[in-house]
C-alpha cells in the first residue's frame, strides 16, 4: 500500500468532539440574549439568519445541526433537544453584528471550521515571505478567511456537500492550488457503535439521554503542481471552538514514559510560558485552564499523543470529549510543525493534537473572542498533481446527569473529575 492511501485510510477514521451537558447551562455574553442569558438554539437560529444564509440537519429526534456556506462552510451551532434546546457551539455575536471584516481573522465562531497548516515556520501559510512571525504579522489565507463555499443540493434527508477552490501561498513563496470538499452528516447508532463500542452506544441511546451527532469530511486534492517536502506541504486542520468559563479545564491523556525516549510531556512554549497553576502534569493527564483570560496554546506530540483529548466546565457542567485516530506510528508520518519560528529544525515534527485558549494578544490588549478550541491534524503529504487527502471530524453533544458525566470521563478519558477540580481549582 502506498504512503497516500495509507494516509486516506487515516483519514476516514477521524476526530470525535463528543460533549456532554450536565447540570446549570452558563454562556457568554457573545452567546446570551439581551437579558444575559443563554441563548437557546432557535434564538441563535434566528439571529444568524438575519446576516447569512443557513443549512439546517436534524433528525426528528431533537438532534439540530446549523451549516453555513457562506462563512467557509462552518458548523456554526448545534442542539440537542430541538429549537429549545441550548445553542451548544461558540458564536461571536459582536463580531457579527458589528459587520465589518476582519484582516487578521473573520471570527465568526463554529463548532467546526476548516482551515490548514502550518501556522509558522518556513512553510506557514499566515506569514508572508520575509515577515517576521509576531502577531502584528499574523493574517488568515484569505482562501480560508473569505468567500462562500458552493453547496451541492442535498436531496432530503442526504447530507450537505460543499465545495471550494483555494489557491495561496506559504512563507516560502510555494504557490498552492487546492480543490477543497466538505460534507455534513448526521450519524446513526451504528456509527456510534463502531466509534465507542457497543456499551457506550447503547448508554448513549438510553431514556433520558439527549444527544446530537454529526461529522464533516474534509478532502483537499492536489490541483497544482506535485507537493514536495523541500518547499512545502500542507495538512488539513479542523478546530472546534467552545464556550470559556472560569472552572473550564481541558484534560489531555498522554503516553507515559521517560522523557529520554519520548520527549517532553506537553508543548507549550507556542506564545511564552504557560504559569503553572494554569498548566499542571497529573499521572492521568494534562491540565491546561480554559477561561479566556490567558492566551495560551499546548500539544501533543507525535511521540505523546494518544486519540483522546476533552475538557471540562465545572460551572456549567459541560464535559467535552474529542477521539481521533492516529497512524500506527505517527513518527514515522510527516506532522507540520506550527510553531512561529524561523528557521525550525524540524518542520516536519508538529503536534497530533493541540488545544488553544483565548486572552489578550497583549498586555492591556483584548482577545479574539472568549472561546477555546480542541484540534486535530491530519497528517501532511507530498501530494502528486489530482491526489487527495481526506480527514474526518465528528461532534457529538450529549444532555444527561452528572453521574453520566463521571463515568463517561473515567471510561473514555480516565481521568477522575473530582481530582481534577481539586489539581486546578483550589
């Protein structure tokens, strides 16, 4: 089997973001009505389509999904329980009523957007050649910024398929021109079985439990010239933005071993130290704070990383899991490295997965919007003239008691929540 259709099969098995709600709802300003409260999804429904059109998923069972062409295809929100129910995805309503784009970044929010890496280093796509990596030079491709996607019209009840052409350049000055492909789906039972196992699927179909599931596929075929590793390649980058709160922790498992082998724990020196009682490292997993207030970024390496990943909100009682899979041996797979940095010793040696949240880009400063993201990426080929990579990112938000929650934390990301409130929120 060639090392492509080793990295479509990658691809097909996919990153999971499964959310689960359990006790009081609290969420942002951007995402409250004009009495502060949350906003439900009909409410949210209805704000958005006062400024772009909208593609809605549901499957009669309470299960609402939101698309937006128009913003680069995002998922913008979802719902477990109807019109009703909350509006679950980070949606920056000052930044949409203001109307006016953003240079560096259109942050419309979403609960799944698109876009790719490198970030930085010599093949960044955010950097233009010769600039200095520093925020003030920062910019989103406009290829991933700006423009309406096409939407392939879905017969009822099939899915929703939409489609980009994409044509940029990295800090090498290596022209890239890409047709990108995004599908939206709801996912069945059965799929649900084949992610979690039979158990987990049938707990998640139990009386009382409310869930939402969705994936969108994400294929990027190569319509220019061959990729090569000397001037660049590219990997696909799903982000999924979520609510900040003051007791949200992001919960990271990681390989164990000796750091002689495997290196470092986590990264997180991407924008200067994280403060320690803001980042700690627990035989279970790593803790990283997610309230919005300190910019702030980590990652698992391809030595480190493990195909799990979540956070916490112990405010609101929101538990969110996110399940990928990896290569066999991700090390022996090319991972973009995205640190802004030049020149980078390895820039094909990057993270599996990474988490970011948000603060002020400087002292005094404000920050992009109040959200923290869980990513994935898929693994960067040199892609041959008509050769595509595909990678798979499902959501899954789930409504049920607290008890759900700690069992689902222990079983999915072992990892004990009473010892994580007591590590980070003393």
């Amino acid at each position: 089997m060639s090392q492509l259709h080793k990295i479509l099969s990658v691809g097909r098995r996919s990153l999971v973001v499964l959310t689960i709600v359990g006790g009081l709802a609290s969420l942002p300003a951007r995402g409250a009505t004009g009495k502060g409260e949350p906003m439900s999804y009909g409410e949210v429904k209805a704000f958005l389509a006062q400024h772009t059109p909208l593609h809605e998923l549901t499957d009669g069972r309470g299960a609402c999904v939101l698309v937006c062409p128009q913003w680069q295809g995002r998922v913008m929100t979802s719902s477990c329980d109807g019109p009703q129910g909350r509006s679950i995805g980070f949606v920056n309503r000052g930044f949409i009523e203001a109307g006016k784009p953003d240079p560096k970044f259109n942050n419309y929010g979403a609960e799944d957007r698109l876009w790719l890496a490198p970030e930085g280093g010599p093949f960044s796509l955010w950097f233009k050649p010769g600039d200095p990596q520093r925020f003030d030079h920062w910019y989103t491709p406009l290829a991933l910024d700006e423009g309406a996607w096409t939407l392939v019209a879905p017969a009822p009840g099939e899915p929703l398929v939409m489609t980009r052409r994409m044509q940029f350049q990295n800090a090498s000055a290596t022209p890239f021109d890409l047709a990108v492909t995004r599908t939206v789906r709801l996912l069945t039972g059965q799929d649900l079985a084949s992610l979690f196992g039979l158990a987990a699927a049938a707990d998640l179909e139990r009386p009382g439990v409310k869930r939402v599931a969705y994936e969108t596929i994400n294929t990027i075929t190569n319509q220019g010239p061959p990729m090569t590793r000397d001037t660049g390649l590219v990997s696909i980058w799903i982000l999924g933005m979520l609510n900040c709160g003051p007791a949200s922790v992001i919960l990271v498992p990681y390989r164990a071993g000796e750091e002689a082998k495997l290196g470092p724990v986590v990264k997180s020196d991407y924008f200067g130290p994280v403060p320690p009682e803001r980042l700690k490292i627990t035989p279970e997993a790593i803790l990283f704070r997610a309230d919005g207030k300190f910019r702030s970024k980590i990652g698992t390496s391809q030595r480190r990383a493990r195909n799990v990943l979540g956070s916490i909100d112990f405010q609101s009682g929101l538990l969110s899991i996110a399940q990928f899979t990896m290569p066999d041996d991700p090390v022996r797979h090319d991972y973009v490295n995205n640190m802004w940095q030049v020149p980078q010793a390895h820039p094909y040696v990057g993270d599996v997965a990474n988490s970011y949240n948000d603060g002020p880009t400087e002292p005094g400063g404000k920050g992009l919007g109040g959200f923290y993201e869980i990513e994935s990426l898929s693994p960067a080929v040199a892609l041959a003239t008509g050769q595509s990579l595909t990678h798979h990112h499902r959501t899954i938000h789930v409504e049920a008691d607290g008890a759900e929650l700690a069992r689902l934390a222990r079983e999915i990301l072992g990892v004990d929540l009473a010892a994580v409130r007591r590590a980070m929120l003393p």
